[in-house]
C-alpha cells in the first residue's frame, strides 16, 4: 500500500516553502490573503491548493474560509507559516484544530518586542531596556526619556519601518505628531535603549531544541542607521572557516536566547549587535521564521542549506538531513534603491543577471508602481541582487557599481510636476521621440 502524501496547512505566502512543498511531495493548501494576491509576485504552484482569504492574518477568517472549502482538522497533518505577520495565527490555528505547530504563547514572545527582550533579559543575557509606548499617537505625558539616545519601533513590527532614533523628548513628540498626521496603523511602540556596533544576523534551524545549523551575517550598516542615511541595504555572510570566531563568539548567545524564548523547532532569524572595541555581543531580536531579503539565497549558495526546505520537513515532524558545504567566495546581497515618484522603467532581472558577478536578482515591483516619499524602511527598494566574489571589497566595489548601473537605466516620474515639466521629462525619457508643438507646411 502506497504510504500516504504529507498534508500542510500553510498560512501567508513565502516562495521557497511552497517550492518544498512542491519538491518534498507535500499536499499543502495555502491560505492567501487579498493584499498578496492582488500583489502578484510570487506564483502559487499548481500542485497546491489555495484557500483565498481577506485577511490571511485572521483566524476567524481563515477559519471561515476552510468551512466553506469543507477542510477541518482531518485534512492536515500540521499547521505551518514563515510569514512574520502569520506567526500568532498559526500557532492559534493549530491549537484549535489539534493539530502540531508554533505554540500561541512562543509566537507572542517573538512577535511583541517588549515581551521578548523581558523574556531575554530575565535569562541574564545582554539584551537592549525597553518600555511601552501604549499610544504612540499621545505622548504628551512623557516628559523625558528613559533612555537617551532612544529607538523608537512598533512594538510588533518588521523590515524596521516606522522605527527612528529620537535623542529628546522633542524628536519623540514630533515622530508622534508625523505619525499622527499620517494615521499609520501602528500604534502600540516600544522606546528601546540605543545600542551601539556592528550588526550581525543569524539564520539557523534547530530541532527537538538542539541547534542543527546557523549561517552568520552582518549587514554592511545597522539597518536604522541604512534608513536615515539613505543608503542602500546591503549585508553578506561570515566565513565558518576563515571567520570561524565570528560562529564561535555568536553560539552561545544564539542557543542561550532561542532556549530562553522556548523555540524548540524550526528555522529562525536573529540579529545581534557587536561592539568592535570591547567585544561584547548584544541580542538585539529575533523571528521564528526564515529571514528576509535575499538570505535564503545567500545561505543556498554560500552553504547549500534550504533553509525553507528545513523548515517544512520540521513542520511535519522530520528532522531535516542537512550536509553543509560551504564555498569559500564571499556572497551578498543588495538592495536597489528606488526614487520618490511613480515608477516608468528599469532594467529587468535578466539584464541584471548578464553583469558580472551577479548570482541572482529579483525585480520586485511592476512599472506604475507609486513610491511615496516619508519615512524609508528596509522593504523601500524596486529590487535586489546578489553577487559572488573573491573578497569583501570587491564585494562593496561591485555593488556600487551594479547599483551605479541601475540608477542609470531607472526611469521615475517625480511627484508635482507641473504639465511643462512633466514634457521636459518625457524629453529626456524618450529623446529619440517628439513630443513638442509642430507645424505643419
């Protein structure tokens, strides 16, 4: 008797674990909210079976959306999710359907910065003070900060938007009066100490509570400091062999934190910040997903490791046979900043894959796409691409120069225009057309 297909009920999007779903033979049905869809960027095999939702991120509405599609608890074997947003509802999916997956109350400390950075702290480990902004809407009672200078973040946010360093109470009262203005949808915020160094990520799996892989990272700036300077994002991997102490002086750390916020099984992404000068190392946050950017791409071709692969097998009770084979080039990834202003062209991903040393890259948004102007975060680019080289500068020297490149080739349509500069535009755009006043004779 043939043994029967694994069943997944997966929540939100994430293109490398509908891929090994499809590559391990699993029978998913993937629940997909408005926003995504309407999106478009990432396809959903064919081999799988969507369960369309308004809100991917509400359990009642996912809950009425199997209903209707006649699927309860029998038609799955495990509940699973990688998308930062889906974490709580997952794990409160699978408690009410009886089924295993990320426990309610373990997403929460991922999920809520101030409770976990609670929860690090009461571990003794070295993580950054925090307290609750209830309303950051309302500020008018605080009249000095408690830490100077301060990181202001939704408590439960992601891709460090909205998040600002505010050095006086006068910053703080003006971020809340921009938000205000803006009626951003977040409002519960944290004021975290400010921590100074480098910052480090780290993706890993671990199973049955055992730490099974980790690939370590740093981001060529802190990701707060890349917003306010305007700079393009960019991060790359250590070297497990010619870097090893980087692996040696981050494990502890990594395997203290993941033991104290109690995740036992899964993939995970945290960042942590060093101090160059003294050494010390700080647990800065942490998601119970795989990380974002291109370091799925990065891991895959710097170690060999799907790591979405990983975390699908662990999902279903496997532990995952993972052989690393780490490649001595050094490999990074870059974002491609876009303009304010309504986008006309740029070049594709295959034009992007023609320039040397370039491994991979994703075009991520479609020509008429709006770029407002306001508060940047790490999600605010038209794309990304990864290079392969033989040192970390010519790895920095190659980003500049593909991004150099690009900036040539990218076509935005300024906001505020007038009609007359709007056609000087269009001149410069399309010089080979005429579009002036002509006569006819």
């Amino acid at each position: 008797m043939a043994e029967s297909r694994p069943r997944l009920l997966l929540v939100g999007l994430d293109r490398y674990t509908l891929d090994a779903c499809v590559r391990l033979g699993v029978d998913a049905a993937v629940v997909c909210g408005a926003a995504a869809w309407d999106d478009g960027l990432m396809s959903i095999p064919p081999e799988l079976t969507v369960i369309r939702v308004d809100d991917h991120v509400s359990v009642e509405a996912v809950l009425m959306a199997l209903r209707r599609a006649g699927l309860g608890a029998d038609d799955f074997d495990a509940v699973h999710t990688s998308d930062e947003y889906s974490m709580v509802t997952a794990g409160m999916l699978a408690r009410h359907l009886g089924l295993p997956g990320l426990d309610p109350e373990t997403a929460v400390r991922f999920r809520d910065k101030s409770i976990q950075k609670a929860v690090v702290h009461g571990g003794g480990l070295p993580t950054a003070r925090c307290v609750v902004v209830e309303d950051v809407f309302s500020v008018s009672t605080i009249e000095e900060l408690p830490f100077a200078p301060a990181v202001l973040k939704p408590v439960a946010g992601a891709a460090t938007a909205l998040t600002s360093s505010v050095k006086s109470v006068d910053d703080l009262r003006a971020r809340s009066e921009e938000y205000r203005q803006k009626q951003t949808g977040q409002r519960t915020f944290v004021l975290e100490e400010h921590v100074a160094g480098d910052e480090w990520f780290v993706d890993g799996i671990v199973f049955d509570g055992e730490l099974l892989f980790l690939a370590v990272g740093a981001y060529g700036d802190p990701c707060l400091a890349s917003i306010e300077s305007g700079q393009p994002l960019w991060l790359r991997h250590f070297d497990p062999t010619d870097e090893r102490w980087v692996y040696e002086k981050s494990r502890g750390l990594v395997e203290s934190a993941l033991k104290a916020l109690g995740l036992r099984d899964g993939a995970f992404h945290m960042e942590l910040f060093h101090d160059g000068l003294s050494g010390a190392l700080t647990f800065g946050e942490c998601a119970a997903r795989r990380g974002g950017a291109l370091i799925h791409e990065q891991i895959q071709a710097k170690f060999g490791v799907n790591v979405a692969q990983c975390a699908v097998q662990i999902a279903l009770g496997r532990r995952p046979a993972i052989d690393a084979k780490v490649r001595p080039d050094v490999f990074g990834g870059c974002y491609l900043p876009v303009r304010p202003g309504t986008l006309l062209d740029c070049p594709t991903a295959a034009d992007l894959l023609a320039l040397p040393q370039v491994e991979f890259a994703r075009i991520e948004h479609p020509v008429g796409t709006h770029f407002p102007a306001g508060p940047a975060h790490t999600s605010q680019r038209v794309g990304q691409f990864m290079v392969m080289a033989d040192s970390i500068e010519q790895l920095t020297g190659r980003f500049e120069e593909v991004r150099r490149w690009f900036a040539e080739r990218l076509w935005v349509l300024p906001d505020g225009l007038t009609t007359r500069g709007r056609r000087q535009f269009q001149r410069q755009w399309r010089p080979d057309a005429d579009f002036g006043d002509t006569l006819w004779r």
